[in-house]
C-alpha cells in the first residue's frame, strides 16, 4: 500500500553508483516531494540506494540487465527485460504508483510495465544518442517516440535527435537547491598557485587524459598550476584500470607533486569552491551536472563543445568552451584563465548569474511537475 496519499510516481534508474543522472533526478524530485510522493528503483547493490534513503526517499532494487557485448549478457538480456519489466509491473500495483519514470533512455523495463498495467511512462533521455550505436539508438527512439506518453530531453543538443512530436520536450535539470558556504572570491592565494578541478568519474571519455596532456604543457608554461582529480569508479575494474593509467602518465611525466587523484567527492560545492578553475573536457555530454554545478557555485569554467555544455553558460563570457578533444585548445584555455584573476572573478560573477536565470525554477523541475499534472490529469 502507498505511504502516502499524494500521487506515487515510480523513478526507475540504472545507475549503480552515484552519478549526475541519478543527482540530476533526485534535485528535481527534491523540489515536487509536497505535490507527489517519488518512489526509487535502482539496480541491486547500488550505491545510490544509502544516498536516496539518507534523503528519505524509498527504494527499490532490480537485477536490470544492460545490453552489451558480452556473451552473457547478450543471452541473459532479453529474459531478464521481460522479468524485471513483470517486478516493475508488480511494484507499480503494490505502490498503486499514477506513473512510472524511467530516468534511462535504454531502460526498456518500463515499456513492459506500461503494457502490463497501463499506467502512463515518461522516458528521460540524460545521454546524446547521436554517440551510441545508432542500431540500438535508433530502436531506443522509436520505443520512446511511439510507447512512452511524455519524453524528456535534457538538452536541445539531445532534442535534435528526435521527430518534433508534442510529446517530446526539452526539460533542464535545476540548478541546485542553495549554498552552504559564502561565495569565494577567486583572490590570488598566498602561496601563488592557481588551483585546477576535475570532477568527473573515472570512466572513459569523460576526457582526464586530455586534462594530463593539456596540463603537461601549460605547467611549463605556468609553474604555480595545480590539478586535482575527484571522482569514482564505479565499483568497476575497466575504470580502475582507467586511473591507473592516468596515474601512470602523471608518473611519467613527473608531475605527481603537482597533480593529484581523489575519490568519490560528497561535498561537491566545497570542492568547487576550493578551486580557481573547473575542468570539463567530456568527449560527450547530454547536459553535464557538473558543469552546471562549477558556474552555480561561482568557479570559471573550461568545457568542451561536447553537447550539452555549450547551452550552459557563454563562452567568452561566463566561461570558455574549447573543441572536442582540442588539446591544443585546452592548454591555451587554462594558460589564458590561470594567468588572469581579473578574468577568472569576471566570468565566475557571469556564470552565476546566467545559470540563476536560465535554470530557474520556471524552465526545470517547475516543468516537470508541470509534466507529471498534464499526464494524470
């Protein structure tokens, strides 16, 4: 029986560590919880799970299959879709859910819950399916376009690769929730260095080893650079592995005195406020959290022209957007901000007020709930 006798909406996602999908979801959530009461399915043994039950949500697990190319779960994929697709069905009827959101463009469950009990699906789609295998891409948008009620897209770069159909639509992820800690005001340290961020899980294509190879020359250049990595892995060895060649080209380059490599990272809005400059050089971004988070929180901004990045802020104003895997453009980046407090203070006060405006509660979580009254009403 539902806990609450405000309309259930069921949030499926197949994240199993703490990612910016996850985030992304749950800030929103976080704003509509006096108008619906969200349910969470993650899959078994996520780490999101003690993140989501540390805010007061309930959550549910599933043992989801992602399709990919090992043997294994190419033959368990299908089976498996179809049984996790009956729990969800069960879930929604036991929680007497009004909708079921998937949080995962290629998250088929939901589709099968849909047809098992009729209950209205929202697909989001948080990832760019112009990068994806367009087999596979190209059947996801068909599912989504022709069985889900409402489609939301993160980003116009996103947008695009759909038809112009009345229920697809552009919603932004909010900005988030306040501050805890005062703005920092970017003043030249004691110590003269100029502190770098980068604040991305260890995965590839998220673009770390553009921001060593970048780093290596602009330290040349510029003594007083320091760079840090945050992130996590994901529980996974592809990713370790990833990090450890990472560390291997900083140890070889002899820079282990000046670059760093950290975990996890809770207090995300500490972390950016501790350094002069954030780095996003992701080869591929729906959105990216992380990047709304560096200009909300007041620290300039280098991002590649990746996607969705390019919609967040300005470049030239608010912050600098550099070519895909230009490292080149990278290093000339980072040289040009490093070297300019002045500059740093100017698009720091840009971004934030830009980001205040553009993701304001009216185009974000505003939308979606907006979204969710329309699909039950």
């Amino acid at each position: 029986m539902p806990y609450s006798t405000k309309p259930v909406i069921l949030i499926a996602d197949n994240s199993t560590a703490v990612t910016g999908a996850l985030m992304a979801i749950r800030n929103a959530t976080d704003r509509l919880r006096g108008r619906y009461e969200f349910i969470y399915v993650l899959p078994s043994g996520s780490k999101g799970r003690a993140v989501l039950e540390a805010a007061g949500y309930r959550v549910h697990e599933a043992p989801f299959v992602e399709i990919s190319k090992r043997v294994r779960n190419l033959l368990l994929y299908g089976p498996m879709l179809l049984l996790n697709g009956w729990r969800l069905a069960a879930l929604v009827r036991r929680e007497q859910a009004a909708a079921v959101h998937m949080n995962d463009f290629y998250n088929l469950t939901g589709v099968v819950a849909r047809l098992l009990t009729g209950r209205p699906l929202v697909t989001h789609v948080r990832f760019l399916p112009h990068t994806q295998m367009q087999p596979l891409a190209r059947t996801w948008r068909w599912v989504a376009e022709h069985l889900a009620q409402r489609v939301v897209c993160v980003s116009q770069a996103v947008y695009l690769y759909f038809e112009p159909l009345p229920h697809i639509k552009v919603i932004f992820d909010p900005i988030p929730e306040g501050e805890k800690y005062p703005a920092t005001d970017l003043a030249p340290r004691a110590d003269g260095t100029v502190r770098v961020l980068f604040l991305g899980n260890y995965i590839h294509g998220k673009g770390q080893n553009f921001a060593v190879e970048s780093f290596k020359t602009a330290y040349q250049q510029q003594s007083n650079l320091r760079l840090h990595f945050a992130g996590g892995d994901m529980g996974l060895e592809k990713n370790r592995d990833y990090r450890r060649q990472l560390e291997a080209a900083v140890a070889v380059a002899g820079l282990q005195e000046v670059v760093t490599f950290g975990s996890f990272v809770q207090d995300v809005e500490a972390a950016i406020k501790q350094a002069d400059i954030v780095l996003n050089f992701s080869e591929s971004e729906s959105f990216s959290l992380t990047c709304l988070d560096a200009l909300y929180f007041g620290t300039p901004l280098i991002a590649t022209d990746c996607g969705g990045p390019a919609e967040l802020f300005e470049s030239g104003r608010s912050g600098l957007l550099v070519p895909n895997r230009d490292v080149p453009a990278m290093t000339e980046a980072l040289l040009r901000l490093a070297a300019n407090a002045d500059l740093r203070r100017e698009f720091a006060a840009a971004g934030r007020k830009f980001v205040r405006h553009k993701f304001r509660a009216a185009t974000s979580y505003e939308q979606l709930g907006q979204l969710y009254d329309e699909l039950l009403a």
